[in-house]
C-alpha cells in the first residue's frame, strides 16, 4: 500500500462523504468518550467558527497544543507546548489555528476556502498543511477554537515506546518547503510590508542553522522553488477571495 501522506489521505475521506463536520485524527491520539461530542456540539452553538479542536496533552500530562500561534517572524507554534498542564488553558479560547491532530472542520468554511475542492493542499504531503488551512480560514474570517474541557492524548509517534521529539532530515525538509509555500500563499500586502523584514532575517539565520546542523534538510528549498509556479497560482485564488486581515494574530498567543 502506498503512504499518499496525510494532507491526500485526509482529502480522500472529505471527498468520500457530505457530512456538514468532518474530524481529522492522527493514528497516535487518544480522544477522551466525550471529545467528538463537544467539538460537534461547539460547532452547532457557533456558526462562525470554522475549525474546532479540544487541548492536546502529552503521555506525561504535559500541554502537547492549545492551538497554533503566528510569531512576528512568520514562525508558527503548537501554544503551550511542553509546559506543565495546570489548567492554564481549560476554557474556550480564539486561536489562529488549531493542530491537524484531532480537529473537527465545519465542511461549509472548508468549502468556502478551497482553492481546488479539497480539504488540505495536498502538495504539503505532511506538516504544516493544517497551519495553511487555518491561514485560509482566518483570511476569509472564520474562527478557530480550543476547548480546553475537551482532552486529547497525542503521543506523537513512537518508536521502541519513545515519544519520537527530533525530526529526521526527511521530516525537516518537507517541513521547511512548506512553511514557504504557505507564507507565499498566505501572507497578504499589509503583514507583508509590516513583518516582511522580519521573516526575511528569521529565514535566512535558519537557512544558515540548517546548513550547519540539518544540510540535507536544505532540499526543502529545492522543494518550495520546485513547484513554485503552482503555489503562485495558488496565491492567486486565496488573494481575491481574501476578506479580512490577520494582522493582529502575528505575535498574539
């Protein structure tokens, strides 16, 4: 059987059916009896909110995500991640995105932000694809949201019982070439002209960390230019449909 990668898989299934919520769920997470049940319900209560997701937690009982955060330097982050779980995120809190680990999409907003009829852009493959679906999402001002009563455990992968915390030069590349296929998708003329500088100088000091720590990770880079033409198509699509500025989600948490 071939791994067509989760962004494809995952598109398969959203085509496969009509159902008005859809969940995505990695193979090493542990929902607790209620979750889908409160994720279906929070949706039903609120029509404006795109993507739903409970608070993830690591085996150890450590925060794994509370949602996906946007830095100043175009950089995205799982908040919370590895902190001790003190009840800091419990609640209902706005994000910018929520992990792709076991979220709950409403089918209209997915529909809505489609570039091509599809779920994820399935040229991601893995990683980060679920990051450039909420940047959609948000740029076409449909909500996302943490439920903090709602547990996930996310073992994220295993190997000999371990949780698996580095990622391979494989995992690296695809990792980077997709974090500039969203940027260049994604980041409209305002935050362009406000924090380009900034993601300017944060890739190149981390182009230089790859060279020296990761160099076969910088295939990503071949990657990204390889099917350039196509994310600037992409680009395109997601500009026109554009309708609001997500500006004040850069360096929020």
């Amino acid at each position: 059987m071939k791994n067509i990668g989760f962004a494809a898989g995952h598109n398969k299934l959203f085509a496969a059916n009509a159902a008005p919520y859809v969940l995505c769920l990695n193979q090493d997470t542990v929902l607790q009896p209620d979750y889908i049940m409160q994720l279906a319900a929070f949706l039903d209560a609120h029509p404006s909110v795109g993507s739903v997701s409970g608070k993830l937690v690591r085996e150890t009982g450590d925060i794994d995500s509370a949602g996906i955060s946007l830095g100043r330097f175009g950089a995205v982050a799982d908040i919370g991640s590895e902190q001790s779980d003190r009840g800091q995120y419990d609640g209902e809190r706005a994000v910018f995105g929520v992990s792709g680990a076991a979220v709950m999409y409403r089918r209209a907003s997915v529909d809505d932000v489609s570039v091509d009829g599809t779920l994820f852009d399935d040229t991601f493959i893995s990683y980060k694809e679920d990051v450039d679906l909420a940047w959609r999402l948000q740029l076409r001002g449909w909500e996302s949201y943490v439920i903090g009563a709602a547990v996930s455990v996310h073992v994220r992968g295993v190997k000999g019982g371990a949780p698996l915390r580095l990622k391979g030069a494989d995992r690296q590349r695809l990792s980077t070439a997709n974090h500039l296929r969203m940027l260049t998708k994604n980041l409209a003329a305002p935050e362009l002209i406000r924090f380009g500088v900034f993601i300017a100088v944060y890739e190149v000091m981390k182009a230089g960390y790859l060279l020296i720590r990761q160099p076969a990770a910088l295939m990503g880079y071949a990657d990204f230019f390889h099917r350039l033409p196509d994310t600037l198509e992409k680009r395109k699509v997601v500009q026109t449909q554009k309708t609001h500025s997500i500006t004040g989600w850069f360096g929020r948490t």
